[in-house]
C-alpha cells in the first residue's frame, strides 16, 4: 500500500456551507481545520509507506479521525459511522457531504502502523510544530511532571495460572503451524488440563503437584520442538513458555524439575512475565497501591496567562519516576520544547539530575530532595552527615566534637562518593560514640565531589524560602491533568495489548486533550465580556480587604 501525497485539499463548498449553518458556534473537529488548518498533512507520513502500491487512504485523515475518536471516546466502528454521519467530521477531513467513508478495521491498520518504532511520538512531535508554529506553545517557560499507574488488559493471574495457560498458548501455536509434533505427545489427560482457557478458584487443591505436573508437560513440548526442529528459532508462544520455566522452575542436584522458592532465588518483578499474552507488563508496588501494567509519565506547560499543553507523554514498564527523566528532556529539547523552571515530585529528584538538567539542556529542576537518613538525622541517635564540616580545600572533614579526619579516600566502587575515616584514637574518648558509630571502632563519612555537594546544601537551603514553596504550588495542578487522563478519557485501563500500543493510546489522547483544550479557550474576536463585580465586592475592593483571587476577574 503507498499513499498519493494530497497537500492543500479545500473543503468542499456544501460541506463548508451546510456544517457552518447547522453548527454556527463551531465545534471542535471544526476548530481543529480553521484554527491548525488540520493537524497533519499527508507529506508527514510519506516515509511511512513504500513507494510503489496500490493508493491507500489519506494518513493524514486517519490520523485525525484516531484523534477525534479518543476526544469523543469512541470505538472504531462508532469513529467510522461519524466520519459518514457528523457533518464536523467531514469539515475537518474536508470530504464531500455524499463521501461514504471507510471500513472501521483501517483505523487498527493505521494503529497497528502507528506502533512500529517512534511513530507515535513523531505524531505528537508533527501536532506540537503546528502549535508552536501558530504560537500557542512556546520554548523556555514552565512545565512539570507527574505519573500515574496504568492497568493491562491481561487477567491477573496465579503462578498456577500463568504456566498453564502459557502451555495451553502454546499447544494452541503448535495445532496450528505444526500439528505433526503433537502426535504421540498429547493425551486425554492433556486435553483435560490445557483443552479450554484457565480458570481457578482462589484455594485450587494439590497446588504444587500440579504446578509441578505443569511444568513436567512444558518441559516436554519444548524438548519435542527441539527434537524435530533442532536450530530453528521458537514461536512467540513457545518463546514465552521458555522464559517462564526459566522464571518459575529449578533443576535440582538430582535432576528433577521442581517449582522455584525463595531460597532458590524468584525472578524479580522488573523481569518476570505476568501473562503469555502481555509479556511486557510488569507487577508494580508503590506504598499501598500493586497493579500489573505500566506507569505514564504526563508532563504539561503550566505558564500563568496561557492554555496548558501537554508536551510529552511516556509510557513505560515499571521503573522509577527519576529514570524517565533523561528521556523526557531529550524529546522536549527535539521538539525545542526545553522548559526554564521544570517542575517535578520527589520521585524525579537526586543531585545528579539537578546537576545534568543544568548541565546539559540548562533547565533548573524544581522539587524537593530528601533529607537522607532520618534515623541519623536525629540528635539524640548521633550525627548525621550534615553535622560535619567539610574542606575541599584541605581535603578534611571536622566532626562536631572538634577532631579532624585523617584519611580521605576516593575509591572508584564507591564512585562519585568520597569516603572519610576517622581513626579510633580519635573516636574511643568521644562520648557520642556508641550513638555516632554503633557497632564500629570509628565513624566514617560519604560524600559527594564538591559541586554536587554544593548543589545539595544549597537546594534543600531553597526549599525552605517562601517563594520556593509559593513556584513549587503550581506543580499540584498537573495531578487535575491526570484526573481528566484517568476519568474523560479512561486512560487508566489499556484498550490493546503491548506497551506499544499502549503509548499509542496515550499519545492519542494526549492530542485530545491538547485539542480540546485549546478549541474552549475564547477567540480573539469574541464579544463576550465578564460581568462587573457586585456591590459588596466593590466595597471589599474600595477599602482593600482581601478575597479570593477569581472575585477580581469578574467571574
């Protein structure tokens, strides 16, 4: 399939006349072609398809049809009866009122297309050029950032579960391209185990003989595969059983095949499969909260005057908010999107990001760090680090009691940290010591090189200031951007399976979002006015009392 690039495609005249008549206040698919001139052309997605083929459909209208599909919250078959039903639709895709449409399984081609590498992320890039073209989004203000769990499609299932239905996943892949292998395998006893999909109750009887029994058969089917097909690459299906009793059982001294324990060692949760069917989901646990999924990270502009436009969206397997960090300001700094004053939680701060977001894109990382140990932080326990006083200069460190180290050492284990040694002349007479040092004949101190070190004595100093704390406020509202994700737009449960997809799904909606923002906000030519303050407030107003900052603006 190729495409016909179709550049400057005017509304038709009747579709333009009959969608003004019969929507004079607009909408937003209307507001998306007068204001953006549609999002996407169909020069944006030539690379997209090979060169020779028969035409396939406009990418560009898909694209806005897949955006206009998450705004709404509709299914593909109801986005495909819009675009042949919605007089807005076919404003915005510039169709002829007579145009029939299409089939709704194009859109999950175009999705299925939109998965592969970073296409999705050079859509939201194409959308975020228009807005910076038309000026609706600038480089080098306020942003920040904040994540949110998302659930997989997969059914949550027990160890029990998972390597029955992975073994049944993979008869299944067998009957159907090798069928000639399972003669002489499968039996009536087989058909019994792995002939329908799982289901458990909560206290299933004989759960390890029967795990056991399971992984028995699984080791079976993959040592046949390998008999009649030695060298060949297995099926995904086969692949996963695989990587499953690599996770799940153990080969012990005498050669039999039991289920894995903890004294074996269990595969850790960043690594371990959940579901044959959603290999890249993960168990999370954030204090009080477990699922099985992803975590998307949303970051938005949060500027004072204008409209908040989500810049970037991240979807990824489990891991920790400050590893999502470096990728978020290398997409912003391609898109010039680079924020001055990034505003983030706890879990995207460390020294060394304060250091490399300066360092490298000149961004002043805004959010609290951690006050390190709080055990020692206590003065009734012993000293913390702050307590000491350190002298790059002389490469010394002083303990409050007066005594000074002796031995400074920068060890590349312990790298970037420097490690100081007192001697235990020095710490036998100290009357702190058993609360300093408990159960060490001296106290030793671990350090960061001095403009890290700098760094960190400075930022927690700021986070004490009062205009700190009055910037850092503003963060809080990207938590109401993830209320509208999770609660409008369902983003909270994943409509397809693989984290590809998945972001798909994301970067969708964050265009809706962007979209409807931006089509609600009031036109420069708009007559509407705000109603003059009341009576009592204008008293309020006269004799300088205070009151709440929305009175003033007249609403």
């Amino acid at each position: 399939m190729s495409i016909r690039p179709r550049s400057g495609v005017q509304i038709p005249p009747l579709t333009a006349r009959v969608a003004r008549a019969s929507n004079p206040r607009g909408t937003t698919a209307i507001w998306v072609r007068d204001r953006l001139d549609g999002l996407w052309r169909d020069e944006d997605f030539v690379a997209w398809y090979p060169q020779d083929g028969r035409p396939g459909l406009s990418p560009a209208q898909l694209a806005t049809v897949c955006v206009l599909q998450f705004l709404h919250g509709l299914s593909d078959r109801q986005a495909a009866e819009a675009v042949r039903c919605r007089i807005d639709f076919k404003y915005a895709l510039g169709l002829e009122l007579d145009d029939p449409g299409f089939h709704h399984s194009v859109l999950s081609d175009f999705r299925d297309r939109l998965a592969q590498g970073d296409r999705a992320d050079a859509l939201l890039d194409l959308m975020l050029e228009r807005l910076r073209t038309a000026g609706l989004v600038k480089e080098r203000g306020r942003q920040r950032t904040d994540s949110t769990y998302v659930l997989s499609t997969a059914r949550e299932l027990t160890r029990l579960e998972l390597v029955t239905e992975a073994v049944r996943a993979a008869l299944e892949e067998l009957a159907r391209d090798a069928t000639e292998m399972l003669d002489g395998l499968v039996t009536a006893e087989w058909g019994e185990r792995y002939g329908r999909p799982v289901r458990m109750c909560s206290q299933p009887s004989h759960p390890v003989a029967r795990l056991t029994q399971t992984g028995l058969d699984a080791r079976d089917l993959l040592g046949r595969f390998q008999e009649n097909r030695p060298g060949q690459v297995l099926g995904p299906m086969l692949e996963v059983l695989r990587q499953i009793m690599v996770q799940h059982f153990v080969v012990d001294a005498r050669g039999q095949l039991r289920p894995r324990t903890e004294r074996d060692g269990l595969a850790p949760a960043r690594i371990r499969i959940e579901s044959p069917y959603e290999t890249e989901a993960r168990w999370v646990r954030r204090g009080n909260t477990r699922w099985t999924g992803y975590l998307t990270h949303v970051t938005e502009t949060c500027g004072e005057t204008s409209i908040n436009v989500i810049t970037d969206v991240a979807t990824v397997a489990s891991a920790a908010d400050s590893t999502a960090l470096p990728g978020i300001h290398a997409r912003l700094r391609h898109r010039r999107l680079l924020p001055a004053q990034h505003l983030v939680d706890g879990g995207y701060t460390s020294v060394a990001l304060l250091d490399a977001a300066a360092r490298d894109h000149r961004i002043d990382l805004v959010g609290p760090l951690n006050r390190g140990n709080p055990q020692k932080s206590r003065r009734e326990k012993g000293f913390a680090r702050e307590d000491f006083t350190i002298d790059f200069d002389q490469r010394q460190v002083t303990c409050p009691a007066g005594q000074t180290s002796r031995t400074w050492l920068e060890p590349p284990a312990m790298a970037p940290y420097t490690v100081v040694r007192f001697h235990a002349r020095q710490c036998d007479p100290c009357p702190q010591r058993t609360s300093c040092a408990p159960g060490l004949s001296a106290r030793t101190v671990n350090f960061l090189p001095r403009h890290l070190h700098e760094l960190l004595i400075r930022h927690r100093a700021d986070q004490h200031d009062h205009e700190w704390r009055r910037l850092y406020a503003s963060r809080s509202g990207v938590e109401g951007t993830v209320n509208e994700f999770v609660n409008n737009h369902q983003m909270r449960r994943c409509r397809y399976r693989g984290l590809a997809r998945t972001h798909v799904q994301h970067v969708l909606t964050a265009i809706a979002v962007n979209i409807e923002r931006l089509a609600q906000q009031e036109p420069a030519t708009s007559t509407h006015r705000p109603r003059r303050p009341t009576m009592f407030q204008q008293y309020l107003e006269a004799r300088g009392l205070p009151r709440p900052l929305w009175w003033r603006q007249g609403k």
